[in-house]
C-alpha cells in the first residue's frame, strides 16, 4: 500500500548546505521506499530571528504587512534549494509558497490564522510524480496579502497539509529525538516517550513544552493526524502523538514541563463586585494579551487581589491596560513580578487517580519552595513559584513520580 506523508524540516533540520543534502537524501529513500512525500520546510537556522533584527533596523513601526513579506522569504531560501538538492539527487521535487500552495488564512497579520485549503496543485504536482516543497508558516490572506501564522508556525503549515491531503501521518523533524518526560537539560535522566495523546500533548504545549507549536496539536487533534516527533540528526524513530489508546491504562504522569517566559501581574485591593474582572480581562484581551493563569483572593472587607499571568514581552501593555481600568473601578494598584516561573505536571491518568496534586504539593514543600499560584485542568496540575527554584522543583518532581 503506498502511502502519503508529510515531511516537516525546522530550521536547525535544513541550517546549512549539508542539513540540506541530508534532507533531500532522506526525502530520496523515503520516496525509494515505496512513498508520496510532501515536503514542508522552516526557514534556515536563525535566519527569521535575523529578518526580525533588521527590520527593528531600519523602522520603528515594524508595518505588519510589509514585516509578513519579509519574513515569508526566509521559507523560499530553503525550499527552493532543498529542490534543487532534490534534483541532484534524481528526485522531480518543486517548490510552492504557502500562497502556490493554496493556504488561505484572514487578514491577521503576523499572527494569521488558516480558513481553508486548496491543495489542487499540490496534489497534481504527486500526481505527476513530482515532491511538491511547501515554505511554511505563510498563506495568503482573504484580501490577497501575503500573511505568516506566528512563531513556529511551519509545524501548523504541514500538519494543516496532512489534514487536507488525507496524509496518513505527519513526520515532524526537529533537533530532539522526540517529547521527553522533562526537559533533558535540567533533568538527566529525562527520557523519550515513545507515545503520548493529542490532549496531553495540547497540555505540554500550551505549559512550556518546546517541541511542537500549540497550533498545530491543536489542528492535529481536530483533525486527527497522528504525528511523528523524530530528529533529522539521528533519524531514530521518536515520539507518536495520536489518540487516546482506550485500551491502555494511561500514566499517571507523562511528563513535566516548565515555563520561564511569563510574568505576574497583580491588581490590588479590587472593590468586590459584579463586573469587575471582566472589566480588567476585556481591557487585557483587546491588547492583543494572551492571559494564562488566573487567580483572584477572597476578598477582605470588600476589596480583593486579582493576579494573571503573561507573556514577558507583554509586560508593558499588559500593565498599561490593567492601570487604565484599575483607575476606573478605583483599585488600589497594579504590580508586575517577571521573576516567576511554572512548572506543570500533565498525564491522561489523573482524571482517575486521586492524590497527584498532594503529592505534587508535598514534593515542593519537601524542598521547601513555595506555591505562589495554583491552576489545574482535568489532565494537568501548575504551580507558579520563584523562577530561581524552577529547576530544582522540574528534578524533584521528576523523582518522585518515578518518570
Ligand atoms: N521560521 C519561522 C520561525 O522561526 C517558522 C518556523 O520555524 O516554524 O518562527
Ligand atoms: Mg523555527
């Protein structure tokens, strides 16, 4: 049975002219081997980073249009040179931008999110034998501008292509042999998970875990893509992330991640009353501001604390807009802390085992750190704490729950 796969290369897989011959040499054998392959690649190495340092170069205003098109083009250099590696090779490949490729997305520049796909070309360039190279993270816009899907956004390119395709799998290369039970530089004795579920996936994504965007597990699960984590470095096989095997009793834990990138916010001494949160929450949400965790005191005589938490790089709004409306409805003040971080623990099998967050808690208090915010979902427990303890919290946890 032939099958169709989506191959996508980050940009350390296809960082230079010899990631690159070995991509397209991979690309050959798993054609050999009896497949239809559609490539997907990122841009090279830090080549979006120095686009972005650039343009911060000659503008200010950084237009959001004007800084798509420039960052579309760092996905052109490496497609059409891993084509023409693909050449060298024998192998018909040719290359499409995510706008060729029929990606269409809103008008959300920088951020962009897909509406459709109309893969017409794509699939008859396989009809015709050809691999068909796509650039990630871009598509054009409803109103015909060239748009990028944010940061990482290469992973949601191919996996949308999988769903659209009816790939029978999508094969994410990266840097790292697969998901880890915790991030392998703080804890030695991580290791690979050889299967994991869409949700905790979803789970590890949104709480600090690296490896895949949070989009494009989002668009794996509703679409139902199995996905294959693996390195381009080893090419050993890596992690599978697909459904919820009904028949396997889940782990308990399936791994811990950690996140250092946020900051609190505090609203003190808010009048307890109807409307209030909202208030805030709709001035932070029209920012633009993604707000994590959230967690509001009981309240003393009538007043309250409010604390959430965001991205680091939104500090400055974020306290702009929650100054604004803590003059209106007369809070006290608003503080930021931006020394915090978060350590999460995620496994499909807690929804069934009771005690995980007493043990998580007493693990922490063995060590003597200290819980400052609490969030849990069905499948997911976090703790914010100091960001100088995160470390040492990721290892003891990592022990006692025997990962
Ligand atoms: N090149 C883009 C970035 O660095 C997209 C990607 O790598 O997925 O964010
Ligand atoms: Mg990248």
């Amino acid at each position: 049975m032939v099958s169709l796969l989506v191959q996508k290369y980050g940009g350390t897989s296809v960082g230079d002219a010899d990631r690159i011959r070995a991509v397209a040499d991979h690309v050959a054998r798993t054609r050999r081997a009896g497949n239809s392959v559609v490539v997907v690649v990122s841009a090279m190495g830090k080549t979006t980073d120095d686009l972005i340092r650039l343009a911060h170069e000659v503008s200010g205003k950084l237009p959001p249009r004007e800084l798509d098109m420039l960052l579309t083009s760092g996905e052109r250099i490496s497609m059409s040179l891993l084509c023409m590696a693909l050449a060298d090779l024998g192998v018909p490949a040719v290359s499409f931008t995510g706008s060729q490729a029929g990606i269409i997305t809103d008008t959300d520049h920088t951020k962009a999110k897909i509406l459709e796909i109309k893969p017409e070309r794509l699939r008859k360039a396989i009809a015709d034998g050809y691999v068909p190279v796509v650039a990630g993270f871009q598509g054009m816009s409803t109103d015909r501008n060239i748009t990028t899907l944010g940061r990482g956004g290469s992973d949601t390119t191919a996996v949308a292509l999988s769903a659209a395709l009816s790939a029978d799998f999508c094969e994410i290369y990266t840097d790292v042999s697969g998901v880890f039970t915790a991030d392998p530089r703080v804890v030695t004795k991580a290791h690979k998970i050889p299967r994991i579920s869409f949700e905790e996936m979803l789970e590890l994504a949104a709480s600090g875990g690296r490896v895949l965007a949070l989009r494009s597990v989002e668009f794996a699960r509703n679409y139902m893509v199995p996905l294959h984590v693996r390195s381009s470095f080893t090419w050993e096989p890596g992690t599978w992330v697909t459904e919820e095997d009904p028949q396997m009793e889940q782990p308990v834990v399936s791994a811990i991640s950690h996140d250092t990138s946020e900051a609190k916010i505090t609203v003190r001494e808010v009048p307890d009353k109807p409307g209030v949160a909202a208030k805030i929450f709709l001035a932070v949400a029209d920012a633009g501001i993604n707000v994590d965790m959230i967690v509001q005191n009981t309240s003393v005589e009538g007043f309250t604390d409010i604390s959430f938490t965001v991205p680091r790089l939104d500090i400055a709004a974020s306290l702009a807009a929650a100054n604004r409306i803590a003059q209106e409805i007369e809070a006290k003040q608003v503080i930021s802390d931006d020394q915090i971080g978060r350590v999460s623990l995620v496994g499909a099998g807690m929804k069934s085992h009771p005690g995980v967050t007493a043990k998580m808690f007493s693990t922490l208090a063995n060590e003597g750190i200290n819980i400052e915010m609490i969030s849990t979902s069905a499948i997911r427990i976090s703790c914010v704490m100091r960001q100088d303890v995160v470390e040492r919290a990721v290892i003891a946890l990592h022990e006692a729950f025997e990962l």
